[in-house]
C-alpha cells in the first residue's frame, strides 16, 4: 500500500546502527534499527493501541483503508515484517517490508504509514532509509520496491528522496479507501548502489 503521508525533511543521509539479532532460522529480524531521528524495533502488542489510532486518522485511512479490521492486526500476516516507528519515545507509525524469496526475482518490498502530526519533517524519510539500509546490506537484497499512489506526492517525494526511481503506473491498481472505485499506483524501485542518492 506505500501510504506514507509526509514529504520533505531534514534527513539528506542516515545512521544505521544494527543491534543483536534474534530469530528462527528462516530469517531474523532486526531487534532494532536506527536512523538519524526515528529507532524501529518489532511491533509488539503494547505498540497496536497507538498504530490503531494513527490508522483511524482521516489521513492514513483515505491512504490505508480499514487495514486494521482483523482483530489479530498486526499480527495476521506472516508475509510482513513490521517495525514501529519510534519518536522521541512515542510511536509514530509503523514500517514493514515483504520478501519474494524466488532467486530468479528476489527483492523486498516497502510500505509505511506514519502519525499526521509527523508529516513533513522528514521522519517518513528517515524511516524508509533506516529500513532500506537494513534490507541492503543486512538482508541482502540488491533491488527494493515501493508502490504509492500515483497521487500521493508527499510519498513520492520522501521516496525519491531515499533514491527510489518511478518505473512505470499501475493503472487501477488499488481499491480506494472507500470501496467505491480503482485508483492508479506509482511502482518505484531502488538498487542498491543507488540507496541514498536523491532523485
């Protein structure tokens, strides 16, 4: 879904710091990663009240939907791997990312929705850096994807700002918010030798 709802910042590149990682043995997951202003640390139960309040804002949801309907949100999908995202101590959103584990087309994806009282002061930016940083060179991923709405120009903003390059629109590509239409997407990708090289 890519809803991210910010644009600009202060961030031009990142501090990545990986800490200890725990896990299984199909793939750990970081146990925190900072950034420059934002840490991501696993969603945990005591991080869904707030993720549910910043989801039920007018502008997350017209991006979002009713992403939370399942009583398990977050927890009901194991294809996701989901970070908080942590400001100046408070939960300012959350971060995650999908894995195609097919050798012929491995890469990683990246959606993000983050509180309406953060957009535009780069924290959409530092997160999606932090995080990209992590599947680079922690996961190893040489490609990652990231598919806003073609009308979401805060997102596509922050994401250019990361190095993310338009590749091409998704025509109908989503359900809106509503259920009563289609709107387009934006697909943009980023190598990575290009990761922190703003577009």
């Amino acid at each position: 879904m890519s809803g991210v709802l910010t644009g600009g910042g202060v961030a031009s590149s990142w501090l990545f710091l990986a800490v200890t990682d725990h896990g299984d043995d199909d793939g750990d997951v970081a146990a925190e990663l900072r950034g420059e202003h934002v840490v991501l640390v696993p969603v945990t139960a005591e991080h869904v009240p707030e993720l549910r309040r910043i989801l039920g804002t007018p502008e997350v949801r017209l991006r979002w939907g009713d992403e939370a309907a399942s009583p398990q949100w977050p927890f009901d999908d194991s294809s996701a791997t989901r970070f908080a995202v942590v400001l100046d101590g408070a939960v300012s959103g959350m971060v995650q990312y999908g894995e195609e584990e097919d050798p012929a087309y491995r890469h990683a994806s990246i959606d993000i929705f983050l509180d309406p009282s953060v957009h535009g002061r780069g924290v959409g930016r530092d997160a999606v850096g932090t995080l990209a940083r992590h599947l680079v060179r922690d996961r190893g991923h040489h490609r990652l994807v990231i598919d806003p709405a073609a009308d979401n120009e805060p997102a596509i903003r922050c994401y250019s700002a990361v190095g993310f390059r338009p590749v091409g629109v998704l025509r109908r590509y989503e359900r809106d918010a509503d259920g009563a239409g289609w709107h387009d997407g934006l697909l943009m990708d980023l190598l990575a030798e290009e990761l922190g090289q703003p577009r």
